[in-house]
C-alpha cells in the first residue's frame, strides 16, 4: 500500500480570524502607560495627566474610526 493511503484525508483548515479592536489596544497601551509614569514620577500634576489621558482618548478614538472607515 502507497504512503498516501495510511494518513487520514487533509481537509484545509478554516481559520477565523479576529479583526483588531484599535480603540481597545490603544486605550490600553494608553492606561498602561499612565500606570508606569504614575508610579515612576509620582510628582507629576493631575491636569497633566488628566490632559494626556483625554488627548490619547481622542486619538484612539480617531484611529478605530478611520481603521472602521478603510475596512468597508
């Protein structure tokens, strides 16, 4: 008996696939780093980091908005 006929039959496999969720990594990135800085420079004013936090909001926000749009 051929080598072929001992194997089971190969079917290709489906894979689904996830698309990314750009507003959910970045904001994420975004907490994790205002974590470190947080800890490593305790000083730092609130308003900085309230600035930061909303400005890279709206970026995020922007970026899984145009990422959306190219998709369609």
């Amino acid at each position: 008996m051929p080598p072929e006929h001992d194997r089971p039959e190969q079917r290709p496999v489906s894979r689904r696939v996830h698309r990314t969720d750009w507003m959910a990594l970045l904001s994420g990135m975004l907490f994790i780093a205002i974590g470190i800085v947080f800890i490593s420079r305790p000083a730092v004013q609130p308003l900085v980091m309230l600035t930061v936090l909303v400005s890279g909001l709206g970026l995020a926000g922007l970026v899984a908005i145009l990422a959306k749009v190219i998709r369609r």
